[in-house]
C-alpha cells in the first residue's frame, strides 16, 4: 500500500479535479481553523462530496475519493469570513476518517489514474473531436478559457479537462473522478461527451456555470 498521510478535509456540494481552480466562502469557525492551518503550514487540504449530510452545521460523511487543493489567494471580507481560492493538486481516496474537533480529517493516500492498459489513439482522437464540439456548442455559455486551441496530449489530462467542462450532474462528476485508469475516463467522458453534445445542439439548454469552476483553470 502506498503512504498513508493525515489531510483535513473540506466537505462540499461540488467535485474537484486535479488542476481546477475553486473560490471558496469560509465562514464557519471549524474551516477558519482549517485554513488557517493550512496557511501556516503551507499544507493542503482534501476537497470531497457530500454523500449524506450537508456542508452547515455538523460532521458531513463524504464521499472516499475526492482531491487535494492548494490555497493559492485569500482575502478576509469581514471579521469571521474570508474567500479562498485554491487549485486541485492530486487525487486521494479516503482509508479511514479520522473524528476530531473541529473539522473531519482523513488517512488518505494518493491515487493517480493508472496508464495501463494505455487508452488507443483512436479513443483520445475521438475524445478530442467531442470535446471541440462540446465546447463549441456551449460557446455563449462557457468562457473562452475553456476553449483551447490546442488540447492536451496526455490521456489523463485529456479526460480531466472533458471531466471539468462537461456540464452534467454532481454524481456523474463524482464516478468521473472514481474511474481506476486513464483508459476508462477517456471512455466514460466520451460517453458523456457524447449525449451532451447532442443535447446541448438541439436544444441549446444550459445549467449556468459558476464562475467560481472555471477561474483561472491551469492544465498542467
């Protein structure tokens, strides 16, 4: 088994990936904590879905993979409340949670997408084309960051970068994020690339996106 480590976690109604940017509103006292934390110790924090429970109020049960973020800016907008953007670094899943005061903690370990069996040319090629199309259709909704004249090469970040615009409901996210290899989340996101692309050209018909997903999204 790999490493273990302790990471604290931050339960919330959305799903990370590795390289999306988040704004986040921090005004609960056990999060202020957190943060304040992760600022001295220049450490990250774990963001995961909410399974059952909600993110005021008590301890969330969260989903076991989620994504580990990095504090990147903060500002404080009133004595008790700041914002925070952070940027997703890796993917964990969860081995044990850890009860303690005043946030949930968590034994993870990293998990990377495994590149074996390496997913075809012809997959990623197919990936790519969707994906052009996907975003071409959403080109009043979405902004013109997330039209890249050149998509990635690597399969991993191929698949992520389709799994961050694609606009489909949080658990669809979250079984992106679960899939064990790069191959099948090249499959899973052409899939979905697919029936959205469909949809979203004969009716036009968008979820607005938050501004918050998508600021400053770095692929790298």
């Amino acid at each position: 088994m790999d490493a273990l480590f302790r990471l604290p976690l931050f339960p919330l109604h959305t799903v990370l990936f590795p390289g999306q940017p988040i704004l986040i509103h921090v005004f609960e006292s056990r999060y202020r904590h957190l943060v304040a934390r992760c600022l001295e110790e220049d450490a990250d924090f774990g963001v995961v879905l909410i399974r059952k429970g909600r993110e005021v109020g008590g301890l969330a049960v969260p989903h076991a993979v989620g994504t580990t973020a990095k504090i990147v800016r903060y500002r404080q907008i009133e004595k008790d409340q700041m914002q925070l953007v952070a940027v997703g670094q890796h993917r964990f899943r969860i081995f044990d949670l850890v009860d303690v005061e005043p946030y949930l903690e968590a034994l993870a370990v990293l998990w990377p997408w495994a590149l074996e069996p390496a997913p075809s040319h012809s997959l990623r090629d197919l990936v790519g084309e969707w994906l052009r199309r996907y975003v071409a259709a959403l080109a009043d909704t979405v902004p013109a960051v997330l039209s890249p004249e050149a998509l990635p090469h690597d399969a991993t970040a191929l698949g992520v970068l389709a799994a961050v615009v694609l606009q489909v409901p949080l658990a669809e996210k979250q079984a992106l994020l679960e899939t064990p290899t790069a191959a099948a989340l090249l499959s899973q996101v052409g899939t979905l690339l697919r029936r959205q692309t469909h949809i979203a050209e004969q009716t036009n018909v968008f979820q607005p996106v938050g501004p918050y997903e998508f600021e400053r999204i770095s692929w790298n």
